[in-house]
C-alpha cells in the first residue's frame, strides 16, 4: 500500500493537469470567439454610424474630418475593446488598389495590404489575421450602406486574450497551492511512512539478533497466560522443540502433553508458591521433541500482572540444559570411577583441602594407619583423623622441596608391625595437599643388602684396577707392535718398488744382446757365414730358440711393471668383437700349427664394444698361448663369444692338462706357475694369466677360470659393452 502512494500521486497531479488544461483551452476559446464576436459587432456598428453621419453631415467624405470623427468615436467607445482597435475607411475600386480615407490605432497600412486583409477576410465579416509585423490580430469589414466605403477594424489577439490569461494565472495559482499542499501532504505521510519502516526494521533486526542469541546460547522465551490457559514461545523455543513456529499461541494441553510424565506438571507449576507468592521460579523439566527426543530445560520466570486486565502471567527464559545434565552425569560417573580407582591401587591414598578436612582416602590408607571407615568419613577434620590414627615408630623427614611455588616433603616412617612406609606430600593449587604413602620394607632390606655388596664391590674395583693397569701395559705393547708394523710395510713397500724399477731396468738391459744373440743365430742359420752341419744348425736353432723365449719373458716383465706402475693407460673406442677376435687368433695361429692343434671360433657379427682394442687383443693372445702351450699335440683350443644386454662374453677352452681345484685361487698372480708332474716341462714366465686378469680390470670386467685335472680348461672373460 506504501508503495502506491507514490504512483498514486502522480496520477493525481496527472489528472488535474490534464483537467485544467482542457479546461484552459476550452475557456481560450470562448474567449477568443467572444472578442471575434465583439469585433464583428463593433465593425458593424461603426459602418451604420459611418453610414447615418454621412447623410447629416457632408464634410466627412473627406480623409481629415473622417479621420477627426473616427478617433473621438474610438475614444467614447464604451467597450474596452472599442478602445483599442485600429481602422480604417477605404474607397473600394474594382480595377485597383482601394483608397485609403482614414486609418488610425496603430502605424500607417499600405492599400495593398489592406486589399489582402480585406480579400482574406472573404466571404466573413470578422476573423483572423496576420500584421504586417506577422503578430496575429482580430479583423472585421464592413460596408458602410450604400456610400462604396467599407469599414476595417482590427484587434491586438494578445490584447484580446488578456482576461483570459488573467484568468488562468489565477486559477493556475490556485490549482498549484493544492497541488502543492496535497504533494505536501503525500510526502510528510511518506516519510511518516519511511519513519514506521525503519523503526519496524529495527525492531525486527533487533527481534532477530535476540533470536540468533537465544539459538546461539540454547535458550527460548516463553510467556504463559495462566487465567487463558495460552502459552507464547518465541521461535527460537519452537526450534529448540524442534516445532514449525507459529503466530498463535500454544493450547495449556499441547505444552502439557510434551512434558515428561515423571516430573512436575504445568496444572502444579500453576498452584505453587513461586506463583502465588510472586517469586522466581527456577525448574527443571524433561520435554519431548518433535524427534521423539527427551531434552531437558531449565525454566527461570517470574510472575506478573497485566496492567490491562489485571490477569496473571508468568514470562520468562528456559534453557537446554540437557549437555549440562550429561556432563554432571559423566563427572559422577567419572568421581565413582576415580573413587574405585584409587581405592584399588597399592599405595596409601589421602586428599585433604584447604581446610584441612578430609576430601579422599583409600583403603589401603585406613589399612595402614589404622583408622576406621567412620573417622576417616568425608568432610573430617585432619587432626580428628590423625588422632585415631596408630603413630608411627620412627619419622624421618627425608627431603623438603618447593616445586612450581607449591612446598613438597618426604617421609619415611616405621610402623610398630615393622613396615616402613615412604609419604610423598605436596601441596595442591587449591591449598590442600595430597599424600601418597609407599610400603618400602622391601627396599629399606635392599639397602641393607646394597651395603654388603657395596663392600665387595669395592674389593672388585681394586682388583679390576690391577687388571686395567696389566691391560694398559698390553696396550702399549700392541702400540709399539703396530708401529714397528707399519715401519715394515713401508720399507716392503720400497723393496716392491726397487723390485720393479730393478725388472724394468733389467729388461731394457736384456733386450740388446738378446737381439744381438738371435739376430746372429738366424743368420748362421741362413749360410751367410757358411754352410753348417747338421749338429751345429741344432745348435743355433737351440740358440734362436731360447733368446726368443728370453725375449718374451722380457717384454712381459716390462707389461707387468707398467701396469703394476700405473703407467699403462686405455685408449677405448668402439671396437667390433670378431675383428678382436681374429686379431687374437691370427697371433696364437703359428703357435697353433706347430703344435698341430686345431683353432676354432664363434664370433658375434656386428656387435660392438668399447675398450682399448689393443688391450683386449693382448689379454686374448696370452689365454690363447697358455691354452696351446698346456693342450698336447692334435689336441682342440676354441676362442667363443657371446653377448648380453650389458656385456660381452669371450670363452677360451682347450683341452689341456687341467689343473686341481684347489690351485686355482693361486692363478693370476705374477710369476705364479702349477707344479705338478704334468706341467714341469712347459716352460713359462708366469706373467701371461696375471697380465691378462690385469689388463681385463682395467675394463671393469672380470676373468674366472675353471678346470679339472685332465678334462681341461675354461677362462670367462667378461667385459663391459659400455664404457
């Protein structure tokens, strides 16, 4: 309804504007055909005057004396509109402009113009007309009798309108005060309106945050009308109920009928003192939800009286008091609880106030000082129950102590049956103290047997420093031992190294005149020097022979000291495996063929490592050579190949001697040989196996060996494809 005020309103002034403009237009032009009447009426009354002075008086045929009696007849005119018109008497000729006898009222008219006047005001004696100065005015033209003069008057319409517009100013006047009032009106009744909204806005942001508090705190008010038997609740009440709110008041029989059975009923609420007297009333009650559930409230009201009709009402809060009622549920629980607790433990258990009376003690308490259940009760008083109390034989106040600004002591006491009780107080927060007594008869006879072994512990100590002191001199002689050591080993160390430089030193000696030896020999051999017989060729052969094996031996000294040296270094590239293959066969072929044993392979083609090609080479050739050297004539020695994901496997097998089992962890080191009956007559250096297994970790690889006397021998070399 406030809304439509405004829209209301509008339409209002709407309609009176639209009213008063009807009304203005329609007034506009009865006043105006009311002047267009007045002109004509006046044109026509100055023709027939014209025409009557005429015919008395002659001299009025000319311009100036017509000119004279025009304007003192516009002068007496008793219309006010007769007053202010303009005229003019014009000679009419049918071939040419009229003749102007007399014109007055205004500024001169040309006889063309008033020729067009006349011609538009054809066929009417009056109407409108536009001025030369092109502002509209009231014309009127009319013959005066049988003279051929015609009259022409006109009228200023502004002039004739003036009542008019006098008229609508006030009437405009009038209508804008109501208006004005009536909108006045509207708007103080608007903000009268906009007032009530904002106070009802308040009211319900209010009524609401008291709401949203009571819901927040669990609470609900409610006002009964005891005479009405009608019960308000506030909604946060209905949703404390779990009900839908509504307007109307709750019946006395629906509240009642959501009370527990068990506890006071509304009707003896109604009939107590609390009511009739006027009191609070603080109650507490179960009430069922709407869920079927059973909450309890606590209800606080008070009487009052109604200063309208005198009846009685009780108003007040009621409070879900149903976590409350639990927790107190739990903490009587959780009080029997400790009570049993600590009357179950093994201590002696007492808890005293600050007053000094008794809060709880156990019965191991009662037990041990000897006091019954009636003086040792709740509530009693220290010295009443010290006093029944049996007093203890010793008391010794062990240790007095402050800890967190509350004293502490302990005691130990010996009671007459011959126990001994250790009591720990302290004070609590409150300015009571608790005391916990421990039985330590068994620790107090520990003691006793402590001291005894403290005493033999002391004869233990004295011997175990004996003992350190023989264990300290050991020490010393381990000391010097490590260092006369460690002395050794360096000085080993140095002879290793002398060894070695000694080897290479000798080698590179022996390399000349070995040369020199087998150089000669082939040469006499070859008849350069002339022919031999045959016992002395044998001999040169001989002596070609053993230079070449010296030689050999030389060279793998001088590979062993560089690797042992730390000289020799890897060139590594890809390298196919069947060209390090044939290379290696290529070299043990005339070894081979002297010996008229077969040599055989499997290569993988295409496959690729990468290592020091030469190397490889070089550790194949010599498990070549021993396999041809240990395998007897027409025997077999293969060379096969194989690959994994990561590595390459070079198989070297003859079908040698073989060699025990238990010799084989020997194989590999430098000068290392197997003597047994099948071997003393291969000569051999033994270098070849300990610089193959060298040359083979230098790759990351690994060299494994495995043989049986007289089934021959295997050597796994594996070898890593990547770098």
């Amino acid at each position: 309804m406030r809304a439509s005020v405004a829209p209301l309103l509008i339409l209002y002034v709407a309609a009176v504007a639209f009213a008063a403009t009807g009304l203005f237009i329609s007034s506009r032009n009865e006043t105006a055909s009311a002047a267009l009447a007045t002109i004509e009426g006046l044109g026509e009354k100055l023709a027939l005057r014209i025409d009557a002075a005429l015919t008395r008086r002659s001299d009025l045929a000319s311009g100036p004396a017509m000119t004279r009696w025009l304007d003192d007849a516009r002068a007496h005119a008793t219309e006010p509109l007769g007053r202010n018109i303009r005229y003019a008497v014009l000679q009419q000729r049918p071939d040419s402009a009229p003749t102007i006898l007399a014109q007055g009222g205004g500024p001169p008219l040309s006889a063309d113009w008033l020729r067009a006047s006349l011609q538009s005001l054809s066929g009417k004696r009056a109407g409108m007309i536009a001025m030369p100065d092109g502002s509209p005015a009231l014309a009127s033209a009319w013959p005066a009798g049988d003279s051929g003069l015609t009259v022409w008057i006109s009228h200023d319409h502004a002039l004739a309108l003036a009542p008019w517009r006098a008229h609508v100013n006030s009437f405009a006047m009038l209508l804008i005060g109501a208006t004005a009032l009536v909108v006045g009106f509207a708007l103080f009744a608007k903000w009268q309106a906009r007032r009530g909204d904002v106070a009802e806005d308040t009211c319900e942001r209010f009524y609401d945050r008291v709401e949203s508090a009571l819901e927040s705190g669990r609470c609900g008010l409610w006002d009964w009308d005891i005479e009405a038997g009608e019960i308000h609740l506030s909604r946060s009440m209905y949703d404390m109920l779990g009900l839908p709110p509504r307007s109307s008041p709750l019946k006395f029989s629906e509240v009642e009928s959501h009370i527990h059975p068990e506890d006071l009923s509304l009707a003896s609420v109604a009939r107590s003192e609390p009511i009739i007297e006027g009191r609070p009333i603080d109650h507490e009650f179960r009430v069922r939800t709407a869920a079927e559930e059973w909450i309890w409230l606590r209800a606080l009201a008070r009487t009052i009286k109604d200063s309208a009709d005198g009846s009685l009402r009780v108003t007040g809060i009621a409070i879900d008091v149903t976590a409350r009622r639990k927790m107190m549920s739990e903490i009587e629980r959780a009080d029997r609880r400790l009570r049993d607790a600590v009357d179950q433990i093994s201590e002696a258990f007492v808890l005293w106030d600050s007053d000094n009376r008794l809060v709880l003690c156990n019965a191991k308490f009662r037990e041990l000082n000897g006091v019954s259940l009636e003086s040792a009760s709740q509530g009693a008083a220290y010295k009443d129950v010290m006093a029944n109390a049996n007093p203890p034989l010793v008391s010794l106040e062990q240790e007095v102590a402050t800890v967190d600004g509350r004293g502490s002591r302990r005691i130990e006491t010996a009671l007459a049956d011959g126990r001994w009780l250790q009591i720990s107080e302290r004070r609590t927060e409150d300015g009571g103290f608790v005391s916990v007594g421990t039985e330590i008869t068994a620790v107090k006879r520990q003691q006793d047997q402590l001291i005894d072994s403290e005493r033999r512990l002391t004869m233990m100590i004295s011997d175990l420093k004996r003992s350190r002191q023989a264990l300290e001199a050991q020490a010393q002689q381990f000391a010097e031992l490590a260092e006369r050591y460690l002395e050794q080993k360096s000085e080993a160390e140095s002879a290793n190294r002398a060894k070695l430089k000694f080897l290479a030193n000798m080698s590179h000696e022996l390399r000349t005149p070995l040369n020199a030896i087998i150089g000669f020999s082939e040469l006499m051999m070859s008849g350069v020097f002339g022919q031999l017989n045959q016992r002395h060729r044998e001999y040169c052969k001989h002596i070609g022979d053993s230079g070449l094996f010296l030689l050999r031996f030389v060279e793998d000294v001088l590979e062993m000291s560089s690797i042992e040296a730390g000289r020799r270094t890897l060139n590594r590239k890809p390298t196919s495996v069947d060209e390090t293959i044939q290379e290696a066969l290529m070299r043990a072929q005339g070894d081979a063929a002297l010996k008229k044993i077969s040599l055989t392979s499997e290569r993988l083609s295409g496959a690729l490592f990468e290592v020091d090609a030469l190397a490889v080479q070089q550790a194949l050739s010599h498990l070549l050579t021993n396999a041809i050297k240990f395998t007897p004539e027409g025997g077999h020695v293969s060379l096969r190949a194989r690959k994994t994901e990561r590595e390459v496997l070079l198989f070297v097998e003859d079908t040698g001697i073989g060699m025990p089992r238990e010799a084989l962890a020997n194989l590999g080191r430098p000068f290392e040989q197997i003597e047994s009956q099948f071997s003393k007559a291969y000569r051999g250096s033994g270098l070849g196996l300990a610089i193959a297994r060298s040359l083979v970790e230098m790759h990351g690889g690994t060299l494994r060996i495995r043989s049986a006397v007289n089934h021959g021998t295997i050597v796994r070399v594996c070898l890593p494809i990547a770098a």
